[in-house]
C-alpha cells in the first residue's frame, strides 16, 4: 500500500533527525512498511535482531515521531519479520477499506515530502524553465499552462518540482484538493476499481476520487505502456479536469511524441499544454546543490571538497548526493572532517577514478606560494602586499584556466572574495601574460611545476 510508504518515509525523517547516521544507517535504513492495521504501522525487518534492537532501544523514540505525525488512525508500531508476514495478510485485506476511508481526511500535506520544496531547489539552466512553470502553476493553478509536462533523466529533479509545486500550494490554500502518484499507484488503483466488475462502488471511488480534485499529478507516465486501460480512464479523467480548469502536471522520462507506446490521443493531450525539459545540471550548479544539501544537513564542506564531487560526478542529481551521504558517513564513522581530499577520495573510492592524479585548486595554490615564497594563508587572505597581490592573481588565473572552476568557486576558496574580484584578476594576467614577459614566464613556470607534480 503506497500510502504507508509515505507515512513510512515522514516517520523516517523524524527518526533520523534524532539519532546518527550511522545508527539511522545500521537499523532503519533496510527497514519496509507493509502496511496499516489495528491503527498500527506495520513494519517488516529482514532479521529477528534488528526487530528486537528497534524494540530495545527505539520504541520510544519511533512512538513520539508517530505522535507527531498526528495521523488519526496510526497511534502505535508493530516489527515483523518476513515469516509473520502471513499472518497479518487476511488482517491486511479488512483493514484496507477501513484505511481507505481514512485517506480521505488525511490533510493533504501529510502527501507531500516536505524536503521537496521551490526553497530547496537550486535553480540553474538545467531545469530553469520548469522551475518557472511550476511557479506559476503554484501561485495560479488550472490557468495557465495545462497540462504542464516535465520530462528529463532519472534522478533529475521532477519528483521534487512536483512535490514542491503541492507544498507551495497549500502553504496558502490549506484545503486545496491535490493528488500527487506515481504512475504505479494510479494503475493500481485503476485495477482496484475493475477488479470486481459487479461491484460499481469501486469504480465510483476511483472516479470519485481522481475527478474531485484541483490538481492531479502523475509522476513517471512512461509507466504506462502496455497499460490500455488505465490508459483509457486516464484519458477521461484528462478531459474531465481540463474542462473544469483542473491543473494537470505528469512527469516523464521523455517527451510526449516518444511515448510511442501511448494511444495517440493520450498522446497528444499530453503534450496539449506546456512541455518543459529537465536536464543534467552544469557544474555551478551541482555546486550549489552539494552546498545546499550539507547546509541542510549541518555537515561541513570546504568549498575545495564541494568542488571536488561536483566535478566528478557529473550524471545526476541523485547520485551526487548520495555521494554527499557516503562522505557524511565515512567521516563521522572515522569521526574526523571532511577537510581534504584524501579522505574525500577514500570516501569515494568505489565511486570515482581516484587512480589518476588530481588536480585542485590547493595544488595550484600551494606551488603558487611556493614560487613567489609567500604563505598560503596570506595569498587566501586579503593582504595588499604587491608580492602577494601577484600571486594571488597568477593562482586564480591558474586555477581557472587549468581548472575550469566558476568564478564564485575560486572567490568562496579565496576568502570569500566576490567574483568581480575574481574576473579582475583572471583578466589582468591574461593581459599581462601578452604584454609581460616576466609574467609570462613566472605563469609558465609554475604551470610547469604543477604538471609535473
Ligand atoms: P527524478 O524524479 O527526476 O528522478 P528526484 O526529483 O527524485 O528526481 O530528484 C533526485 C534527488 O535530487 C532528490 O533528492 C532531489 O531533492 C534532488 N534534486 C533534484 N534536483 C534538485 C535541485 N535543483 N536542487 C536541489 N536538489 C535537487
Ligand atoms: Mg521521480
């Protein structure tokens, strides 16, 4: 039952909040809800020590969260293992009327991951467009661009716009009527409805509840192949809400006319309103992320490490931060900072060629002082010294030639510098490198040592 997860997820972010990764990591992590019954959240452990672990040491934790969660109809927990499973099934099968009936007062914010949110979202050229989209669809819903259609890579962003585009709605329209599925729960309820063809209740529910709403969104409908007849009801449930006004927003991982497998007027409903792209975010802006998302954690990163991971992994968004976890994790189980490199590199060690040399921003830096025999603190500082000046210009203009880092990279690594300061220096040595022989042959030099190292 999809719903559980969900309420399983919130329940992990409470958990997790108070206690270790590494703990969080050691017995939460591989844990699965089942489902609801008897007001109680049923959770599956795959080993009988985990079950008498959380038992031991968390019950009270895992009750206070799920108070917090304020679901009328959950107020206690139970941990099986996979052999008990049967035994709550018939249970299971009562308690889901029971449950679906609930789901209905469930405040629709409970739906929504609340770390997915516009707040959350760095913004970049990658995915500016549908960030605007989906601004305008939160602030005036059913209006503007229907339906609105995000399409991109896996583990791109359109999960979190989506979610986001839900919590920003109801932070001003508490009762606003939205529902957010993935393509997996739509079907499944679809097929829940003709399961028992004599019984029209079930299809009424399903109608009912995919048609009284002000906004429904779909996540992944490439899902859909193969599926006609959920097809087909989904086909009238467009029509149904783009008549009324109703905001549609799907999500997939292409763009309508690649949906081949789709019935062409689905197909073209689709792709009717506003279609939008998401693609792989550019290094600034993987930066920016990474630096969100250990802001958020309360994790420190030194903007040489950020930049570290951004440059390697380049795929997406989901994988940058799960290396992001893989460093937090490492570090505090060896319990030091992530404040160089190496450790980063052990880190990642299964994630990223780490076998060739790499060059960073210190290694420039460091064979910079070394030349002009100057301390690294001084160079990174805000001295005016001319001896120093020149070397702090000649390292930017390495750094950004051999190295390609933004400008507002190199100005968080030199002391917080803005980037016009930035711009100035790189600049100024590529001017004089033409203009300066000294100078030319001083950056030769040190970019000699530097290649060497
Ligand atoms: P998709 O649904 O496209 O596969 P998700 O929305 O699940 O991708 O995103 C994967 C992860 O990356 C999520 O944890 C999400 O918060 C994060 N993420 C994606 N885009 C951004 C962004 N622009 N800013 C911050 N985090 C992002
Ligand atoms: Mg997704």
């Amino acid at each position: 039952m999809e719903d559980c997860k969900k309420i399983w997820n919130e329940l992990s972010i409470g958990i997790s909040n108070n206690i270790s990764t590494i703990s969080y990591d050691m017995w939460f992590s591989s844990l699965e809800p089942l489902t609801v019954a008897y007001n109680k959240l049923i959770i599956v452990a795959k080993l009988k020590s985990t079950k008498q672990a959380i038992y031991k040491n968390y019950r009270d934790l895992i009750l206070a969260e799920i108070k917090k969660l304020n679901y009328s109809y959950i107020n206690d927990f139970v941990i099986i293992t996979p052999d008990e499973i049967s035994v709550y099934e018939n249970q299971i099968q009562e308690d889901k009327v029971q449950f679906e009936n609930d789901v209905d007062n469930i405040d629709s914010k409970s739906l929504f991951n609340s770390d997915f949110t516009f707040d959350k979202f760095v913004v970049g050229q990658s995915n500016q467009v549908v960030y605007a989209a989906a601004k305008a669809i939160a602030n005036q819903p059913g209006t503007m661009h229907n339906p609105l259609f995000i399409y991109g890579g896996v583990g791109l962003g359109k999960t979190h716009i989506m979610n986001a585009i839900g919590n920003e709605i109801l932070k001003t329209n508490k009762k606003a009527k939205i529902i957010y599925c993935t393509t997996e729960q739509f079907v499944n309820d679809y097929i829940d409805s003709i399961k028992n063809n004599k019984d029209n209740e079930q299809n009424r529910k399903f109608r009912e509840k995919y048609r009284n709403v002000d906004i429904l969104m779909i996540d992944d409908v490439q899902f859909l192949a193969g599926k006609t007849g959920t097809q087909e009801a989904l086909f009238h449930t467009f029509n149904d809400l783009y008549q009324f006004k109703k905001q549609i927003v799907l999500s997939s991982d292409r763009h309508p006319k690649e949906l081949t497998f789709l019935e062409e007027r689905l197909q073209s409903r689709f792709a009717s309103g506003l279609t939008v792209d998401i693609s792989t975010p550019d290094l600034e802006t993987r930066i920016a992320i990474l630096q969100k998302k250990a802001f958020y954690k309360n994790f420190n990163l030194p903007i040489e490490v950020v930049y570290f991971i951004a440059e390697k992994i380049d795929s997406n968004i989901r994988e940058l931060e799960g290396a992001l976890q893989k460093v937090i994790f490492y570090c505090q189980l060896l319990g030091k900072e992530a404040d160089n490199i190496d450790i980063i590199k052990e880190a990642l060690k299964d994630d990223i060629d780490v076998t060739t040399h790499i060059l960073s921003m210190d290694t420039i830096v460091d064979a910079t002082c070394s030349y002009f025999n100057v301390k690294k603190q001084d160079i990174i500082g805000k001295k005016k010294l001319k001896q120093i000046v020149m070397a702090r210009q000649i390292a930017i203009y390495l750094i950004y030639d051999m190295m390609g880092v933004p400008l507002a990279t190199i100005g968080s690594y030199f002391g917080g510098k803005d980037h016009t300061t930035i711009i100035y220096a790189r600049d100024k040595i590529e001017e004089l490198i033409k203009t300066d022989n000294l100078v030319n042959n001083q950056v030769k030099d040190i970019r000699n040592m530097i290649q060497k190292q």
